[in-house]
C-alpha cells in the first residue's frame, strides 16, 4: 500500500511511518517544507492555502494527524485560533484536494480527539454520544466536518477520535513520570474524573487496522479500560514501586499553565469505550492499564 502521511514528524507520525514501511509499506510524508527531485515527499501549506495534489498520485491511502499541539503553550486567544485553524484549514484543503482527484485515494484516516465530548462525569461515550459544549469540543467539531468533502467524493473517511496517548517517546507521560518516580505522584483534584488511555503501538495498529478494514465515520482510538485519575495515579505508582498518595490540588496546574488548560488536559472527565473498532474485530494488545504501563515503560525510548 502507498499511504500519505500528515504530522509525520509528530509523536504518532514517527511512529506510524516506522511501523508501516516495516509492514511492506511505501511511506510519503505530506511536509511544510520545501521538496526537491526524488525527496519522495509532497508539500503543502495550509496557511496559505497550497498543496501539491499531483504528489497525491498512486496514493493509495492518506493518514491526516497534521495540528498545531494542543498543549505546547498556554491558551491565549491567539493561541487558540492556532489550535483551531491548524485543524480545520489542513483538513479542508486536504479532503478538498483529494475529492478532486482523478483517482483518490480509497481511504482518508482523520485526526480528532476524544475533547469532542467535553467534561461529561460518568457518562459512557460512545461514537453516538453528542459533542461537549467547551473549547476543544469546539475545535473537534468542525474539525472532523472539514472532512467532508472527501467522504461525499467516496472516499471512506474514518475519523480517529484519539484519547491520552501513553509512550515515553512523547505526549502525557513523560510530563506525569518525573514526579512520581521522586513518590511525589497523586491524583490531580478530586481524582474522579475520566481519563480514556491508549498505548502508542495500540493507537498504531488501530490505524493500520482502519487503512484495510471496512470502517467508516468517527472511530474512538481508547483502550475499553478507562480509569478514573486516581486509579490512573495509584496505576503508575504501583508500576513504578512508588507511593501516589499525595494529591495535586487544582489551583497547581491552573496557575502553571492556565485555568483553562489545565482543566481541559487533566481534569475533564471523558470515560469514551472503542465501541466501533471493538464491533469490527479489532483487538487490543494492551487493554488493561496496569499492563499497559509496564508494557510502555519497560520498552526502550526511540
């Protein structure tokens, strides 16, 4: 298969190319930069609204994972429009380019995130459940509709609403795992919020698994065994052999990072089930926390 990859440099990405061209793959990177003769790369640029569609020939699949990070800065109104523009843009001008393609590719994977039903407590989430109603919410929303235009050109377009993606490579966990090797690690506020995990090789072959199976529209990208944050807290501590009993009260990260942020990354509860790739037939390798953890820790960083 010949698959087209957005964000390739990025956590995912990187790890997503190594694994296809392991497969047998041929792996072409959709990059800002400039390309020359036999850079086997294709460039665009959303911002401006350029995009080199005959790179797009032959392609047989397109991975779409492009997006400025949700966390890197704090949430200015600037920043904001960032997070947000990032998607939508790159996401239009991408399904656009392909729709009108004279031979596009069969399948679009698109980026998401499980921030598309908001702070929801208990609430099971499933792929029908509504969209939450704060900003990332906001952003997932026409983020996912950019789409569109390669699904109504017969594209079969999956969405991969991606939750806390757990590597040491990158993401939430390398952030988390200083202080609670120091056994300084606790729950964050009340600790009764939802946190919807997925290891990295998990969230890896769910897109493998998309590119070749018949599955089509939102798709949560979450191991079925979400925990609470302080079943995640007392998870890691165990693993680590170290105490995760101090708590971390809420004003801490909000003053860092901002009130805002802080309250969307670690204490908005989504407790979101892979309902649409567990009825296709895919399996976890690692569906329980406690044997994810040591699976990620006690594998080398790249």
């Amino acid at each position: 298969m010949h698959v087209a990859i957005t964000g390739a440099t990025g956590l995912i990405g990187t790890a997503l190319t190594r694994r296809l061209q392991g497969d047998g793959h041929t792996v072409v990177s959709v990059v800002r930069r400039p390309v020359g003769t036999g850079d086997g790369a294709i460039r665009w640029d959303p911002d401006a609204g350029t995009i080199d569609a005959g790179g797009f020939d032959g392609v047989d699949a397109v991975v779409h994972l492009a997006g400025a990070g949700i966390g890197d800065k704090r949430w200015t109104d600037e920043r904001k429009r960032v997070v947000l523009e990032s998607r939508t843009k790159g996401t239009a001008l991408l399904a656009t380019t392909l729709a009108g393609l004279d031979r596009p590719p069969a399948v679009l994977v698109s980026g998401s995130a499980i921030g598309y039903y908001g702070d929801r407590g208990d609430e099971v989430l499933t792929e029908q459940s509504a969209p939450g109603d704060d900003f990332l919410a906001s952003i997932c929303v026409p983020w996912e509709a950019a789409a569109q235009p390669a699904a109504d050109a017969g594209i079969r377009v999956a969405t991969i609403r991606t939750g806390i993606v757990l590597s040491t490579d990158g993401g939430a966990l390398p952030k988390l795992l200083p202080l609670f090797k120091l056994g300084l690690g606790g729950k964050y506020g009340s600790g009764r919020q939802w946190w919807s995990w997925v290891t990295l090789d998990d969230e890896l072959a769910a897109i493998a698994f998309l590119l070749d199976h018949d599955v089509r529209g939102p798709v949560n990208v979450t191991a079925p065994g979400a925990v609470t944050n302080a079943d995640f807290a007392k998870a890691l501590g165990h693993v680590l052999h170290r105490p995760s009993v101090l708590p971390v009260p809420a004003f801490g990260p909000k003053l860092v990072v901002g009130g805002e942020l802080a309250q969307a990354l670690l204490f908005t509860s989504a407790r979101v089930q892979p309902t649409v790739l567990e009825a296709a037939g895919f399996t976890f390798a690692n569906p329980d926390l406690d044997g994810a953890l040591r699976a990620v820790l006690d594998r080398p960083a790249a």
